[in-house]
C-alpha cells in the first residue's frame, strides 16, 4: 500500500519465538476484556496495552503465553472487532530483533517515522518512538547534534521491555524542524520514529526516572544565566520575580537580538547553586510565553 501506514497481512515470517501481536485500528478504545474475548480461542493473553487515540483510532500490543498462540491469531486477520475489520501484525520490535535488515529497508519506512501530528506553534520538543535497546542517550545526542543545541533528553524503557522511547527538548525551534528530517534514520539497527511534542519544564519528564539528562553542566566560573523567549513587553521585576527563588541576583540585563528583536536577559546570580537551580526552570511560563534558560557561557559563541 502506498500509504506506508497500512498495515495488511503479515507479509513476512513470524519473528522467532514472538509473543506479541500489534492490532489495529478501532473507533473507541476497547477493554481489555474485550480483547482477551476475541483471542479467547488461541491461548492465554498475558498482557495487553492499549495505545493513545491516534488520528486513526485505537491499536493495541496483545501478548500470548507461547509463541504457539500467536499463530492461532494471526488467523484471525481480516475478522471483524468492534465493528471493524481487524489488522493484525506482528509485533514491531520483535521484528526488528529477528530481521533488522529487512525492517530497516522496509518500503515505507520513513512515511511510517514521520510526524504525525502538527508541530506546536515556536515547538521545541521531539518524541521519539522505536529507539533501539541497545540506544543510549548519548547515540540520539550525537545523532541529532548538527540541527541544533540540546537542551534535554529523556529516555525511558518501553512497556516490552525491548526497546526505548522519550524526549528530547533544543533550544531552537528550528533545531526541531531539521530534527524532524532524520526519522527513519537507521540507529542501533533500528528506524527512528518520531512525533512532535508539547514543550514542558523540564521536571515533567522526571516521573519514573532518577534523572533527567541536561545535555550541558555549568561551566566552571559561570554565575550567569541566558534566558530566551521572553515576551516582547517583559519587564525586570517579571524575570526578577521567577528567578529569585533560585538565589540572589546580583544583575539582571534585558536586550533584544540585533538580527530578528526577540528579547532575551543574563541573569547574574551570587552563587553557582543558583545558576543550577535557575537552568532547571527552563520550560516556565514568563508573561504567558516558555522560556528557555542556558548558562551564558554556552551563548557567547
């Protein structure tokens, strides 16, 4: 199909001793009992994960207690499930641990790793999907280094157990855009799926990890802070009001950038604590716009 997104019969071999089916699409998002239902006559489902609404509906991951019972199913293909005509297929990372070369030139596969959604308006933030086990941040940092400044990365493990997914946050709007160029891009073995993201603080990404990776550590000496995006009717006493929390301030200086008139400020703290704490807020609301901090240094360049 030329769509890239279709997903038909499984045209290639079962992926050896797979236990995962992918299947798609449904208007609402069904139960879990209503699924484990429909395969009831294959074998014991162990697990199922049902996806986010998607602009095509619903899918889900069903996992079988043996391989066996994923064969059953797979017989299923084309019967109908919650008024539709079910799609099955196996499951993508299985496929990419038992046939890396044949997923990775899959025809498609780039139409399948491109954003779905609409970038937000001035979006600074990737999802990406699809990532390798064997990826680590550092790879997706040295991969996406020449479209722009880092500003975080967040990886997690998927629910499978077989692959990772997460953030990443640049500067740069237009870090975002030549970002966005590379999905499909081949990465441990496997094609790098990405969406566009809602820009959030970077706490958010915190839930269920110990850290989350500021791409850059405050250089030594550095007492400053760069902050950008900042409305064009910003005033001091707005810029002193949500940094004073971090420590005290020595020097606050607004200016506008000669080339494009976005305004920007250094905040000069007394102590290095406060510059670390002050990075941290990147992501906060300013005067109803994100901005993004940065130590000074890594601006002067």
């Amino acid at each position: 199909g030329g769509s890239g997104w279709r997903r038909g019969g499984p045209r290639e071999t079962k992926p050896e001793g797979c236990r995962t089916i992918w299947v798609g699409w449904t208007d609402r998002k069904p139960e879990e009992e209503e699924i484990s239902e429909f395969f009831k006559d294959c074998g014991v489902v162990t697990e199922v994960r049902v996806s986010d609404h998607h602009v095509r509906g619903y899918f889900a991951h069903v996992q079988f207690e043996d391989t066996h019972c994923v064969d059953e199913a797979m017989k299923k293909q084309g019967e109908i499930f919650l008024d539709r005509r079910i799609q099955l297929d196996y499951a993508y990372m299985d496929k990419v641990a038992t046939n890396p070369k044949i997923e990775a030139n899959a025809p498609g596969r780039i139409l399948r790793c491109k954003p779905k959604s609409v970038k937000p308006p001035n979006g600074h933030t990737l999802w990406l999907g699809d990532l390798s086990i064997d990826a680590t941040e550092q790879d997706v940092i040295d991969l996406f280094e020449p479209c722009g400044k880092i500003e975080m990365i967040c990886l997690k493990v998927n629910q499978l157990r077989n692959g990772h997914f997460g953030h990443v946050k640049f500067f740069d709007t237009e870090a975002v855009d030549k970002a966005a160029e590379l999905a499909g891009t081949i990465l441990k073995g496997v094609p790098i799926r990405m969406d566009y993201a809602e820009d959030k603080p970077l706490e958010a990404y915190r839930s269920g990890k110990d850290k989350v990776t500021p791409v850059t550590t405050r250089p030594p000496d550095c007492l400053t802070v760069w902050i950008g995006g900042l409305p064009d009717e910003i005033s001091e006493d707005q810029v002193r009001k949500l940094f004073e929390r971090c420590g005290d301030i020595k020097e606050i200086r607004l200016d506008a950038s000669k080339r494009s008139g976005a305004r920007f400020c250094h905040v000069e703290f007394v102590t290095g604590e406060a510059v670390d704490r002050a990075v941290k807020l990147s992501g906060e609301s300013l005067g109803g716009s994100k901005v993004r901090v940065d130590f000074a240094e890594n601006r002067r360049r």
